[in-house]
C-alpha cells in the first residue's frame, strides 16, 4: 500500500473558485473592505468557511514588510511575578492586535543571547525583555542596531536611550522599613537577594530609612541568599540561629517571604505575633499565604501593561524622546507584620 499523502492546505485560489470570484474580491472581504457587496462578501466568507480555509499571517506579513509577532523574554517564570508581569503584557499586546512570542532565560546570559538572536530571525516587530543578571549595558544599543523596538523591564542596564519600566524599589523598601520602626523594631533583618541593580536599590531604601532614625546598619542582618523559596527559607534559620532577639526583616521579594514563614513555622513562630515580616511584588499568592502576607505592592500586572504600552508607543513612532515608567510602590498591611 502507497502511504497516505498530507491534504494539501486551502488556498485563496480555491476559496475564489468555490465562491466564482476573483482572488482579488476574496482578498479584499478578509480585509473587511467596504468596496465589496454584502452578499459577494458573505458568499465568500461562506465558501472560506466550508473549505477551512485560514489565513496565513506570515506571508500576509512578509507581503506587507512588517510583522505582528513582539518577542517578551522574561528572566526568571519561576517566580510569578514575572508570570503576572506577562499576563499584563500579553493582555495589552493581544487586545493591540499582536501575537505574543515568549521564551525563558533562566538568569542564563548566554541562553539570554541565543534567545535574542533567535527572536530576531523570526522578524519580530518589537521586543520586551527582562534581562538576566550579567546582562551587558550594551545590549540595548545592540538590538537598536537590529532597528528592532525594545523595552527593558524591573532591572535596568544602566545609562541609555532605551525604554524602561519597573518600580521604585528604593521607596518601597523604605516605606516598609520606616513601617517596622515605627513598630517599634530596632534591629530589622533584610533577607535574600544576592546581586544586582535591585538588590542595590532596595537595601539603599532599607539603609535610608535606618539613617533616617540614626541607626546603624549591622551587616549581620543582612543575609544573602538567591531570591527564591529555599533562599528565604535558608536565610530565616541562619537569621534566627545568629540573631535570636530579632523579631522583625523584610524580604527581597514575596517568594523569599514565602520561605521565610516557612522557617518561622519548623521554629513554632508566626508571622504577625512572634515576628513580623514583610515581603515585596504583592504576588496573587501573598494575599493567600499563612498567614496573608504583608508587602510592597508594585502591582505585577499593570506593570506588564504599562511595559507594552511603552512598546506599542516606541512602534509607532521609532524617533520619539525615551521613555519610562516606574511603578509607584505601597505598603499593604496583613497579618505577617
């Protein structure tokens, strides 16, 4: 027996033989042209329809010289705020009329670098990226040369004429900080993280705040850690075993938090009555953590929004002055703190 063969797609060529009209008239009703009469236009989208046919946007974008495709890269989808920050993002790029095409680093510079090229062989009309630690300052200039649009997300890349949004780390993890002290603390703990530009803006907030109040800062308090669950978990035990009269800290972000309450609990402690502790993001879980977790809301998701709109604005017009958006922080108080 001869094998099989694969049908062959529908064209537009035999939606215009079905409906007994040019290919011509077939291209101007999936456009949703005027030009075209009611009932030519709804005989073709009947044959289209019985055939199967669909649409293919990649020759109609290689037709046009433009593509609908925008490349989001996002460093770290472990961590749901940046799964919420791509929420946010693709809502308002989808809603635009684009399709959506994401890809993973992992905080891999070099899986960073092939993702970059990859995306740019595919014709990507604009991209989003949230970049890996060790990410060159010169990469931004690098894709502009590429004459493809690009926002950079939550960390800088230091000084350039690109696009950025993110939030005011420093003023959240003052605000939080300022909160624990009028509380009453006097030694606050500062968990996780262990490099970066936001590591260094959000302990510059923490240090003001303790400045502000005359209080030195005690690099035993500080304890570093990889921002993830095991880190704030880790960071917890080493804070409670060293420091066992410290009843408040505040967390890189809500996943260390996350770890941390954790700790408290292997040690018979809760949040809220024997230690306060406050996160950052203001995740969906955060709010659903035992106890709710309070934290530095920097609203995820329209952050996402917010970052696409900085996009479809730099496509429409290339020449435009830089843009950027950063995220006004507060404080939400739950029952951790």
């Amino acid at each position: 027996m001869s094998p099989s063969k694969s049908p062959r797609p529908v064209t537009i060529l035999d939606v215009a033989a079905a409906a007994n009209v040019s290919k011509s008239t077939v291209s101007l009703v999936l456009k949703d042209s005027p030009l075209i009469p009611s009932e030519t236009a709804e005989r073709v989208r009947e044959a289209a329809t019985r055939l199967g046919y669909v649409v293919n946007r990649r020759a109609s974008q290689l037709r046009a010289g433009r593509s609908n495709t925008i490349a989001v890269v996002i460093n770290d989808l472990m961590n749901p705020f940046f799964a919420e920050i791509l929420v946010g993002i693709e809502r308002r790029l989808v809603d635009a009329g684009y399709v959506v095409l994401m890809a993973h680093t992992n905080e891999d510079p070099k899986r960073q670098e092939q993702v970059l090229q990859a995306m740019r062989e595919q014709g990507a009309a604009g991209l989003v990226l949230c970049p890996a630690y060790g990410t060159p300052g010169t990469l931004p200039q690098e894709v502009q040369r590429w004459g493809v649009p690009l926002v950079v997300m939550v960390r800088t890349l230091g000084p350039g004429n690109y696009d950025f949004a993110g939030a005011d780390n420093e003023q959240g993890v003052f605000d939080a900080t300022t909160y624990l002290l009028e509380a009453g603390h006097r030694r606050i703990g500062f968990l996780g993280g262990k490099t970066g530009v936001v590591l260094e803006q959000r302990l510059k907030g923490y240090k003001r705040a303790l400045a502000a109040r005359k209080i030195k800062v005690d690099p035993d308090l500080l304890i570093a850690a990889n921002p993830t669950r095991p880190g704030g978990y880790e960071t917890m035990q080493a804070l409670l075993a060293k420091e066992p009269d410290v009843k408040a800290a505040i967390c890189y972000n809500d996943v260390v938090a996350f770890g941390a309450l954790a700790a408290l609990g292997e040690h018979g402690l809760r949040a809220g009555s024997d230690f306060a502790l406050i996160g950052f993001d203001n995740v969906l879980a955060s709010e659903l953590s035992n106890p709710p977790l309070s934290t530095v809301n920097v609203h995820p998701g329209e952050l996402g929004e917010h970052a696409a709109e900085l996009l479809l604005a730099r496509i429409k017009e290339p020449a435009m002055k830089r843009q950027v958006y950063v995220a006004e922080p507060n404080l939400i108080i739950r029952q951790s703190a």
